[in-house]
C-alpha cells in the first residue's frame, strides 16, 4: 500500500516537475517567438537608421558628381545655367540637366540610389519605399553647399505584419573645394582654368613681407568675400552674390586673376583693373591701386570685404602712391 | 511473486520517471541558455555597428594602425572625419585589406571579448576566432560607395585643343558678269586671298563660260593663274552650242582645269579673257576656285558682330560690263546695314538728241532698277536709239565718264540670298558704248576704291563656340545635266551641327531659277527664285535649320519668266551643295580613374577620336584639367558584423 502510496507521489511529482517544465518550455519559447518579433522590428529600426545615415553619405556623393557634371556643362558649352541651384536638384534627383542626360550622373543619381536600396532590402526579407520628398541647394558658407532634404521611409516586414514609417529632416555640407570655378573659363573663352583651393594664408598677410599675398596671387587661390559671387553664383556666370543666395554670413568668393597667366593664352588684360577676380571680370569701374612690394601689373581696390574691412584692409598692404 | 513484480514495476515507473525528468531538463535548459547568449551576442553586435557607424576616425588615431597611417600622410584630416566604418571601407575596397583588417582588428578587439568577424560581400574584412559556434548573432550596417573590385574615389578629367590642323575647303566664287553687246573682250581679274598659313592640297578651278561663235571657233584667250597661263590645261565637260535670233551661234562651256600647283597661301590672282565678235561673252553660274587644304588654327569663339565685304571681280568689258554680286544675310541677323561702293571707271556717256541717257543700271534683289543714270530703262532702250540696223542701236557717244557711287541698300535687303547687279553700257540685247568699261576692283591692292558690298549685322549667339571648330565641306551633284535637277545626300550625325551652307548652281544657259529643299519631314521648301531673268547668282544661302541628319534633298528649276520649265537650260551635274559643320574640339569629363594621368590620358584618346580625321592629330595641343576625389556611388552594400561565444 505504502509502495502504491510512494509511486503514486513519484508519480505526481514528475508528472508536476514535467508539467512546470513544460510550462517553462512553452514559455521559453512564447519569449523566444516575441523576441524573434522585437529582433525583426529592432531590425527595421536598425535598418530605417542605416537608411537615413547612408543617405547622407549617398548624398555627399551624388553631390559632389553633380557639382562636376554641372561645371563640365558650363565649360562645354560655354553657357552658364540659368538657375544653378535647381539644376543641382535636378542633377541630384534625375541625372539631367534640362531633361538631358550627363555622363557623370549615370547610375549616380538619389533616384538609382533608392532603387538599390530598396532591392538590397528586399533581399534581406523587408519591403521598402524611400521618398525624397524635398531637396534644396543652398551656400553654406563660402567653400561649402548645403543639401537639406527631407525623407521619408517606410519598412514593411510582411512575416511579422509588422511596419515602420519614418520622416526625418537631414542636412548634409559639400565641399566645393578641387571643383573647378566656372568664372575663369566663361571669362576667358575656356582657356583659363582655375580650381578653388583656399587659400593656406587667409588672415595672414604682411605688407612688409608680401611672400603670402605672392603666393595667393601666383595660385589664384581662394579667399571668403562679402560680395564676390559663390559658387552658385559662379556656375550662373555671375560675378557677385545674389540676392536670392544672399545669407547672413559671408558666402561669396574671390581670388587675385593671374594677369600673367591671362597674357599667356594670349588674351589682353587691363592692367589697372583691381586683380579681385569678380571685380576684374565685370570690368567694375572701381579706383585700384598698386601695391608695394608686388607684381606692375598687380593691382587692389579698396572695396569692402568681409570683417567690415575693406581689400586693402584684409590683405593688409601698403600702396604705392 | 507479486511483491517482486510490484517492485519491478515500481522500479520501471521511478525509472521512467526519472529518464522524462532528466529528458525534460536536459531538452529545456540549453534553449534558455542559447536564447540568453544570443541575446547577449546580439545586443553586443548593435553596439559595435553603432561603434563602426556613428564614431569618426579620429576617434582611434591613438590606435597602431591609424597612427602610423596619419604619421606616413596616407591619412589626411577630411578622412579623420570619416566614421569608421567608411575607413574601413575605404581601404578595403581600394585594394588596401591588410590595413582595412588591422584597423577592424585594433578597434574592435578593444570594444568586445567575443568573437567577432566583420564581414562585407561575402569577404571577410577580420575576424577575431577560427572556429564559429551554432549560435550567432548579426548586425547591419549599410553603407553607399563600395563594391568589390571596383575603386572608392578617383580622377576625372577633361581636354580640349588649343591649337589644331584642320583639313578643309574653301571656294572661291566667280561672280556671274560680262562684257556689253559685241563684245570683242572680257576681261575678268580675279583677287583673293587665302589664309597665310596653310598647306594646300588641292585646287580645282572650275571654269563656265559663255564666249566665241562656235564651239570651234571659241575665244577663249587667257586664263592666267599667279601669272601661269592655263588655257590649254583645261578639259572641257560640256558644251552647249546656242543660235539667237540673230542669227549668231554662241557656246555655253563647262569645263576645269587643276591649278593646285599654281594656287598660293597668302594672295592670288586669276585673270580670265574670253570673247565673241557680235554677241557677248560672260561668266555663267557655276565658275569657282575650290581649294582644299590643311589650316593651323587657335581655339577660338565666334563673333557675334559682322562686318563683311564681297568685292566685286574686276570686270573689263569692252563696250560695256556687268557683274552680278551675291551675299548672305541670315535668317537670325539683327542690325542689319548693307552699302555699296561702286568705282565705275570708262563709262561712255550717251545721249539721245538732247536726253541724257541711261548708262549705269543697278538691280538690288529686284527687277526694277534700284538706281539708273539717264533716262530710260534697259527694256525701253530701243526707242532711244537713232536707228536699228539689225540689232545694233546708236547713241551720241558725247564723253566718257568715271564716277564713284555710295548707296545705302538696307532697306533692300532681304533674309537669305540677296543680288546686286550693276551694269555699265549693257542694254539687255542692244549694244551701245565703245569704251572699255570696267567695274573696278583689286581688294588686294586697293581695297578702298575697289567696288563692294559690305554688310553688317550682329546675332544673339556666336557661330561657333570656344571648342568649336568649322570645317567646310562640297558635295558635288553628279548624275547628269537636266532640269529640273535634284540632288539628294547623306548628313552624317558627326556633320549634323551646319552653320553656313550654300548651293552652287553650275549652269550652262540660264534664264530663271528656283531652288528648293525637301526632306522626308519638311514640304518643299524655296529657298531663292530669281527677281527676273538671268539673275542666277553663282551660289544661294540655304538656312541651315533646313539640313538635318540624314537624308536631305535639293531641287533646282530654271523656268521662263512666264511660265514653263526652260527645255535647254539644264542644271550641270557640277553643281554642288557647300556646307560648314561644327565639331566639337573638347571632351568633357568622362570616367573615374585612379590615377590623374589615366584620367587625362582617356581624355586625350576621346578627344582624338571625337575630332576624326578632319583634324591632324600629331599637330593637337591639348590642355588638361582633372579633379580628384569622384566617388563612385557604388552599392549600397551591406557590412555585416558577426557576434558568437568563444568555444
């Protein structure tokens, strides 16, 4: 009886121990299934993360070949773009300009990267839908651009009947130095190239040692200018800022025009023309003055600039009177 | 017995119940713990994607690797802004997987214990352990610009000519004029110029005259080119002998003669004199010089302003001369002014009884005369004669007279083809005068008192833009003389971009003619008809938006004034279609290249091909520009990161 009594608790506890652990299993795997839920949701968080990060990066470079297919337009053709900052959204979205396609944006532009995306996702069990839904070009400061955007992306996991819908506004800057500036060869017939390098002397100037101002002039490099036309403005064959990319802070540019280098393509020059580029190729009607120390046919204006100090301020000369 | 059994059976019944405890406990337990590690990995792989994604380079440049790459200059500070991730990239995918691996190596070893492997395109950039367990945890990050075999960044590069050596031609027209009425001589004195610099190939003169009484009789007496007389070389295509109602016969004649040894660089002179004893002798459309050479030239930009002259040919015509000059206004032209100076010299000054009489007739795109001396016209000019005696007519010869004429023709001129004619002593078919008469010209020696037309205008936009280059081409008729003639041709896509182009018209007999173009997509389309008889011009401006790629069509018609094609006055096969067609002496940017000298070199080779064989390549200077750091939006692609527990 008692034996009876023994197995029938054995029994009932290893009926009790397997049925806990039954329920821990059940558990276990009720945890394991919601998890597999929350990885999968984690995931297209992590994923509509990656999207936006990366957009950044596909813009900086789609960017970049924008600004160059842009340039390689207004030299080929000698024409400047009517609207800059719109043929740069244009190039961006769609790889044209006025509806004509360019080389460099082939494969290379928001559109061709969307698509990629959203098959690479695809693959990886999701469904998704990018959208640009607003793209605007505008002067950062005077060596950058600035690409805001606004996007909105929508990750669907069908397993999980689970989706994921994000709208985030995102910037991204854009170097526009080693680009070439599309003023020189609009002024000069093409002959004349000059890539925008700032210069490694800004603010540092003397005009008991002119070694730096020699060497901005020699490079044609590139300084910040108040009223000297940005790039944007550049690539419309302007020669100063306009109002309608006129910012608080300064983002126009200026160089000093190698009146030698202009010789030696055979073109004339006007030596008592301020050697400010902007200045020189709208033949502005300003009093420039020879500066001691520098090139005969070096000639500054006394034009402001930026800092509220004017040409012969900034570059801090001496002139010959 | 049965207590053995019971006990048996309890034995059997602890023993399975044990066995399905130990079952349950060994099935449950790794689940749990697989799922903890799991966890754990996966939550460890976010954070390193989190480390990789969203940490810039400069973050580790104590790490070995990075140091010693910002120490060498390989890193510059823009690519310390980079996340890691892009570094990584960077070096992997430009070939560089030993420093992208010890840089995954440094950083990642230092942020977690496990075991981890980067992995990207089925590559594996590192991984920390040998050997994988069952369980392991993955994380994503996604990034744009990479793609195995295929370069990060590069060069891209433009090129352009500065100076080249076209192949190209120029013709050279003579202008349709001639002598007066039994005019014994003509004498035509052509000057031109060519560019100074160039070499010639070829030059071909075509010669159409009208002269002598038959084709054995002809007076063809002089063709004298740079002082070489070249009568006796020409060979004669077509004759056409012609008998009027005077009873005369005459002879149209087409012929050529090759002159490429005489014809210079710099000035040339041609000097033709042809006769006929009663009737007379002239130029017929289709008389011109077409000289083929190779030019060296700068880039250049077209003008926007023009200022040109067509001189008159020097025209000596005994008892009278006529020449009718023809130019171009095009279709865009803006300001147009338009002058004629005429040096008018042995004019004889006739009257009839006490009328001064008509000596000088000028025709500006009309059939009514834009200026006359004298009193009557040319188609009145019988009734002032004193007598008719066959078809002679006289007048008093009271002096000889040279005068000089300015005449403003703006209000004249029309788009497209315009024809000024000038006529001294020549009334229609009655012979007057008996001095030689001479429209003088010599625009080598004496341009100002030569005789011309000069035109101005101004357009929007250049001809040609700096990296353009104009090449001018012939395409000659061929087939055999009729009229109507047609001409069909072939514009090729590399010739499509046509800034000038002309008709040639080479007739023997003419009186009126009409030329049109048509092409499958555009209705027949007029482009000159001659304000009266005999005013066919040696070429007629064709508005080169009506050429296009592909196949085009000319139709030349001479017809009678009053209707009716004209039976004998046939269009020469000679005839030809000139046109001038831009090239492009410029590439743009094209691909992206590792290097700066591949990118230029690529430059180079599109820019040879684009130019073709018009343009000699070995006298090319080429400029170049590249710029550096094109990056390629290759992908995006997946980098993977693996998390698992060392074994």
């Amino acid at each position: 009886m008692k034996g009876i009594l023994f197995s029938l608790i054995l029994f009932f506890v290893t009926i009790f121990l397997a049925l806990f652990l039954i329920t821990q299993k059940s558990f276990v795997s009720f945890y394991s299934s919601q998890k597999a839920v929350e990885n999968r949701i984690e995931s297209m968080i992590i994923l509509s993360k990656n999207v936006f990060e990366d957009s950044e990066r596909a813009l900086a470079i789609i960017g970049k070949r924008a600004c160059v297919s842009a340039i390689n337009f207004i030299i080929t053709n000698g024409m400047p773009l009517n609207s800059s900052n719109e043929t740069l959204v244009e190039l961006i979205i769609n790889g044209t300009i006025n509806s004509n396609p360019q080389p460099l944006m082939e494969g290379a532009t928001v559109n061709d990267w969307i698509d990629t995306l959203e098959n690479l996702i695809d693959l990886q069990g999701f469904q998704a839908k990018i959208e640009i839904q607003k793209l605007i070009i505008q002067p950062y400061d005077s060596f950058n651009l600035e690409i805001d955007y606004r996007m909105k992306v929508e990750i669907s996991d069908l397993r999980t009947k689970t989706n994921l819908t994000k709208v985030q506004d995102r910037k991204v800057l854009l170097n526009i130095e080693k680009l070439e500036d599309p003023l020189y060869p609009l002024n000069t017939y093409g002959r004349i190239v000059n890539t925008i390098v700032k210069s490694p002397h800004w603010l540092n100037y003397s005009s008991k040692d002119t070694s730096n101002l020699l060497d901005d002039l020699n490079n044609s490099y590139y300084h910040p200018s108040l009223y000297g036309a940005s790039f944007l403005d550049r690539l419309e064959g302007k020669y100063f800022v306009q109002q309608k990319y006129w910012k608080k802070n300064p983002i126009g540019l200026e160089s000093f025009v190698n009146k030698d280098k202009i010789l030696s393509v055979g073109l004339p020059i006007i030596v008592n023309l301020t050697n400010i580029d902007y200045l020189y190729f709208s033949n502005s009607n300003v009093t420039s003055y020879r500066i001691a120390n520098m090139p005969d046919n070096f000639r500054l204006d006394n034009e402001t600039t930026i800092e509220n100090k004017t040409h012969l301020q900034i570059y801090n000369v001496s002139v010959i009177p | 017995m049965a207590k053995s059994i019971i006990f048996t059976t309890d034995i059997l019944v602890g023993i399975g119940l044990t066995a399905t405890l130990l079952a349950l406990i060994f099935i449950g337990k790794p689940e749990v713990k697989s799922e903890i590690s799991f966890q754990s990995n996966w939550l460890e792989a976010k954070d390193i994607v989190n480390i990789l994604s969203n940490l810039k380079a400069s973050s580790f440049s104590d790490t070995p690797t990075i140091k010693s790459l910002i120490e060498n200059g390989t890193l510059k500070e823009e690519d310390l802004n980079k996340t890691i991730i892009d570094l990584i990239g960077s070096f992997w995918y430009a070939g560089n997987k030993t420093i992208a691996s010890n840089i995954t190596k440094e950083i990642l070893e230092n942020v977690t214990k496990k075991c981890f492997s980067l992995q990207t395109e089925n590559e594996t950039v590192y991984s920390s352990c040998l050997n994988y367990s069952k369980s392991i945890s993955v994380a994503y990050a996604l990034t744009s610009g990479y793609e195995i075999g295929k370069p990060v960044s590069g060069y891209v590069a433009r090129a352009w000519l500065t100076k080249y050596r076209k192949n190209t031609t120029q013709i050279i027209p003579f202008y349709p004029e001639g002598s007066g009425w039994t005019g014994n001589r003509l004498e035509v004195t052509k000057y031109f110029s060519l560019p100074p610099n160039i070499t010639i190939y070829n030059a071909t003169l075509f010669v159409s005259i009208h002269f002598g009484t038959s084709k054995s009789q002809a007076q063809f007496e002089q063709l004298v080119v740079n002082g070489v007389q070249k009568k006796n070389d020409v060979i004669w295509l077509y004759l056409q002998e012609a008998s009027g109602w005077y009873g005369e016969i005459t002879t149209a004649a087409y012929g050529y003669v090759d002159v490429t040894n005489e014809i210079k660089a710099g000035n040339n002179t041609i000097y033709l004199v042809i006769g006929t004893p009663n009737y007379h002798s002239h130029i017929h459309p289709g008389m011109r010089l077409i000289v083929t050479y190779s030019l060296s030239q700068e880039m250049q930009t077209g003008n926007q302003t023009f200022v040109k002259r067509y001189y008159f040919d020097n025209v000596v015509g005994n008892t009278g001369a006529w020449s009718m000059v023809s130019f171009y206004v095009p279709e865009n032209a803006k300001n147009v002014n338009a002058k004629l100076h005429l040096n008018l010299k042995n004019i004889d000054d006739t009257k009839y009884f006490i009328w001064n009489t008509t000596d000088i007739e000028i025709y500006v795109n009309s059939k009514y005369p834009f200026y006359q001396d004298g009193i009557n016209t040319g188609e009145d000019a019988q009734y002032y004669c004193y007598s008719i005696r066959k078809y002679y007519c006289y007048r008093d010869i009271v002096a000889s007279k040279s005068v000089i004429l300015d005449f403003d023709i703006t209000s004249n001129l029309k788009n497209g083809t315009n024809v000024v004619s000038v006529y001294l002593n020549s009334y229609g078919d009655l012979h007057w005068g008996y001095k030689d008469a001479n429209i003088y010209s010599n625009p080598l020696g004496d341009a100002e008192n030569s005789s011309y037309v000069e035109v101005s205008y101004t357009i929007d936009k250049p001809l040609f833009l700096y990296g353009e280059i104009d090449l001018t081409k012939e395409k000659i008729f061929g087939g055999e003389a009729s009229n109507p003639k047609t001409f069909t041709f072939n514009i090729s896509e590399r010739e499509s971009k046509i800034v000038e182009s002309f008709v040639h018209i080479a007739q023997g007999f003419s009186s009126t003619i009409n030329v049109s173009l048509f092409r499958e997509d555009l209705p027949k389309f007029t482009v000159f008809t001659s304000p009266s008889p005999r005013i066919v011009p040696e070429n007629v401006y064709v508005y080169p938006n009506l050429i296009s790629e592909g196949e085009n069509s000319i139709e030349i018609v001479d017809f009678q004034p009053y209707g009716g094609i004209s039976p004998t006055n046939y269009i020469l096969p000679w005839s030809s279609f000139e046109y001038t067609y831009l090239i492009k002496g410029m590439v743009g940017y094209g691909n992206v290249f590792n290097s700066s000298q591949l990118a230029i070199q690529d430059a180079i080779d599109r820019l040879i091909q684009q130019i073709g064989n018009d343009i000699s390549a070995q006298d090319i200077s080429v400029d170049s520009q590249s710029v550096q750091g094109i990056r390629w939006l290759w992908g995006p692609t997946f980098f993977k990161i693996l998390v698992w527990d060392k074994l």
